[in-house]
C-alpha cells in the first residue's frame, strides 16, 4: 500500500466513526462516544503527521481530512447541546464558523491556491476538542467546558483571518506575477518584431546593392 494513501484512509476511517460516535451517544452510553470521538481525534493527529512527515499530501486529501474533522465536531456539539451539555448558541456558531471554513476551503481550491494550515489552526482545532470532551464530565467539573470551547472559538477566528489574509496576498501576488509574465512577453515578441524588420532592412539592402552592382 502507497504511503499517500495512508491519510485518506484514516479520513475515510474517521467519517465512518461519525455515525457510530451518534449512535453511541443516544444509544448505548456517552463515554463510549467520547472514546469514539478520542479515536476519531487521534485519527486525526496521525493522518497529520503522515501527510506531513512524508510528503504524502493529496489534492483530495486536503479536501477530505478538514471536511471529516469538522463533520465530527459537528456531529459531537449538536449531540451534546440536545442533552443541554452546550448552549445552542455555542454550537450554531461552531457550525456557522465551519460552513463558512469549508465554503472558503472549496472557493480556495477551485482557484488552486495551496495554503496550509498553521499552528494557530491547530491550537483552535485542539482547544475546541478538549472542549467538547470536558463537556461529558460537567457534573463534576461545571461550565469549564463551555470556556475552553470559548478560547477554541476565538482561536478559530484568528486562524480564519490568517487564512483570509494569505489568500488574498497570494492571490496578489500571483496577479502581479501574471502581469510581469505578460509584460516580459510582450517585450519579448516587440524585440522579435524589431529584430525581424532589421533583418528585413539588412535583407532589402543587401538586394538594392546586388542589383546597383548588376547594372
């Protein structure tokens, strides 16, 4: 099996622990959903780590790894504001704040902008996860969790408009590159013309003195 195929799968892997981590939660018991959502979250770490450590990034992966992520996290905050462990406002802003990541994601990828994702991304994704696991101990330990989910949140928006910025100056800057390309070839095909009319003038004169010498 292909080293790059090894992080997809493991995407793969954690969408299909999306409905057994809802099942989990409502059916059986919800510390046997918490420790499908820690697997699901070290699925995450590890797929990471691979594309990372050995250069096994795929343009499908960086569409599938966020999408699988964030469908999880979804799926953990509207099961834990049902059973009132989360406000429902913490959670529509959770969602409106990942709608809005993938909308861009797909936008971003659609004009073939590569931008990877940073530790600030990181730090938000793993504050917002220990936010939602301290959300199964609330009896013992109070509203912590909707706190740290807090923090997670306006991590969340930093990374965001650190994304939004890199976008907009590679896009920039991409601009400005397209523009000099074009510059430099216009230059280009000019000194051709030039190049080309002077050899036609030496050609031309070359011909006027031939035929001066014939008569």
């Amino acid at each position: 099996m292909n080293i790059k195929q090894v992080p997809n799968i493991l995407s793969f892997i954690r969408l299909f622990l999306v409905p057994i981590f809802i099942i989990s939660f409502f059916v059986i018991d919800k510390y046997v959903a918490l420790g499908v959502f820690i697997i699901a979250s070290i699925t995450d770490v590890v797929d990471g780590y691979i594309a990372r450590h050995f250069n096994a990034m795929t343009e499908f992966g960086k569409i599938l790894d966020p999408f699988a992520d964030k469908l999880m996290k979804m799926a953990a905050l509207i099961s834990l504001t049902i059973v009132n462990l989360i406000p429902i406002w913490v959670t529509v802003l959770m969602i409106t704040c990942d709608l809005a990541m993938i909308i861009s994601g797909l936008c971003i990828y659609k004009k073939k902008i590569t931008i990877q994702s940073n530790w600030i991304g990181k730090a938000g994704t793993f504050i917002i996860s220990l936010g939602v696991v301290l959300s199964f101990f609330t009896e013992w330990i109070g509203e912590v969790n909707v706190y740290v989910i807090y923090a997670g949140i306006t991590v969340a928006v930093v990374a965001g408009l650190d994304y939004v910025y890199i976008f907009f100056n590679k896009k920039i800057n991409r601009k400005q590159k397209h523009d000099k390309s074009t510059q430099d070839k216009t230059t280009l095909n000019i000194n051709e013309l030039n190049n080309l009319n002077k050899t036609e003038l030496l050609s031309s004169n070359e011909n006027l003195e031939e035929t001066k010498d014939i008569k």
